[in-house]
C-alpha cells in the first residue's frame, strides 16, 4: 500500500486529506485493542464529500489510518493546544479517552512509521505546494477534516457545522479568511472561525502568506453528511448533497480569489 496518492490538478487549490485513510499493516492492526480496531476517530467519507466539487484541484491524500501516525501532527510530537485534550503523533487513546493499544508501540517503532508512512505523505503535499505556486505565484491549502459533534474528552457541547481554522489569521491571507467565513454563516449553518480547531500542524506548518502559501483548515461536523456518527459510519447522501453545494462554491470562491493574492494585501 502507498501511503499516499496524489491527483494533480490546475487549480490554485490544493486539497489536503490526511485522516480519510482506513489502512492499517497488519502487525499495526494487531497490536491495537478492540477499541482501537474499529478506527472510530477517521474522517469518514471526507474523501467522497469532497470528490469533484474543484474541477482542477490537485488532492494529497494519506491512505494510511492516524492510527499508524497522524499525518496532522509535527513530527516531533509537539503539542497543538496545551492544556487541552488532544492525541498525539501516534495516538495512545481514541477521541473520548479511551486507551486504543494492546501492546503501545516505542519510541523505534514510531521512528519507523515517520519514516514510512508521515515523511512520504508530506513530502509529497510540499511537491504539490511547490508545484502549484510555481503555476500560478500562489498556492492555497485547503486541508479537510472532520469529526463526531459530541465528544466531552475534547470539547463542550456540541460542536458547529463549520470549524474554520487560520491559526489566528496567521496561516492565510485576510481575503480567504474572510471569504469562507462568509459563505458558512451564508448558510444559516452554525459556524466558528479560530474555535476548538483552530488548525492542525500542516495549516501552522505550510501556512506562510508571506511566501505565496496560504492555508486553512475546515473541520466539519460528521453530523453534517453522516447518516449516524456511530458504527458503521454510513455516507448520507441527501445530507451530504445539501452540504457539497455551499463547499463547491467556497472552493470556487478560493480559487477565484487566488490570482488577486499579493504580498502588498496581506495586513
């Protein structure tokens, strides 16, 4: 299995997928609990939500479960949200909390999978990144994701539809910001810019307005395109179909957006 596969396109909009993967090699799966082996915490149907709503735009997308490692964490490990909840590189506990390993793997065996498996899956988005800016003097990194509404270990409540992340402003220019935060709210859907998720490692990392990349995460809902966020994680489609039409404007939008892009309109 090839931990990653790559669509390019000619579009300004690279799409980044890196929790849809469900692969697990087999000595990874038998080392995980029961709990672990239903893989609750993948981002179901990300892949299918997604699927053609940008003619043109170029994918990245990890095969491989976060189980293995998490495409979206820095490889060292660092913390996203001190004093918060969260998983880690390769994730000891599922999103409630709840211990994943039979047998945990150690620090060898995760040093093996960064070599695998997450240094492959981004070498590969930085190619795409470079490749697209040489295009078109920009490039924009939509990385896609999403999660279960309800999960106390994480977050208060019930999550939004649409969980914007720029790192603060920081990862994207004003414009992109503005203009997603724009077309969510235009739904009447509930919507949070900078919330609970306010962007993984890949927006902080590749995110540098300065040099022509930009980046945003969109975390949504499950609740939004899933028939039930439990087991079996079915795909709605009439939920999905009402959803698709708001993100393929927000990606032709962006992509539209992308020529006006400057260092002189960055704040």
């Amino acid at each position: 299995m090839k931990p990653v596969e790559v669509q390019q396109g000619d579009s300004p909009i690279i799409l980044g997928l890196p929790h849809t993967g469900t692969f697990l090699p087999e000595n990874i799966r038998a080392a995980l609990n029961p709990r672990g082996q239903v893989l609750a915490d993948t981002d179901w149907h990300i892949e299918r939500l997604y699927d053609q709503l940008l003619p043109g735009a170029t994918t990245v997308r990890a095969t491989f479960h976060r189980y293995v490692i998490d495409a979206n964490r820095g490889p060292e490990d660092e913390s996203l949200y001190p004093g918060q909840n969260t998983t880690g590189l390769v994730p000891l506990t599922d999103f409630d909390g709840h211990p994943i390993w039979e047998r945990e793997p150690d620090a060898a065996e995760v040093a093996a999978r960064l070599k695998l498996w997450h240094a492959p899956y981004h070498a590969a988005l930085r190619a795409e990144i470079e490749r697209v800016r040489a295009r078109h003097g920009v490039a924009i990194l939509y990385d896609c994701h999403s999660i279960r509404s309800v999960i106390p270990f994480l977050f208060e409540g019930a999550l939004p539809d649409f969980n914007i992340g720029t790192v603060g402003g920081q990862s994207c220019a004003p414009q992109i910001e503005a203009e997603t935060l724009r077309i969510c709210q235009a739904t009447g859907r509930s919507t949070v810019l900078n919330g609970r998720f306010k962007g993984g490692w890949t927006t902080r990392h590749y995110g540098k307005p300065e040099t022509g990349v930009h980046a945003i995460q969109m975390e949504l809902a499950q609740s939004t395109h899933l028939a039930s966020e439990l087991p079996p994680y079915a795909y709605d489609p009439e939920r999905a179909a009402s959803l698709r039409v708001p993100l393929a404007e927000l990606l032709a939008s962006l992509a539209a957006l992308a020529p006006t892009l400057s260092k002189e309109s960055l704040r």
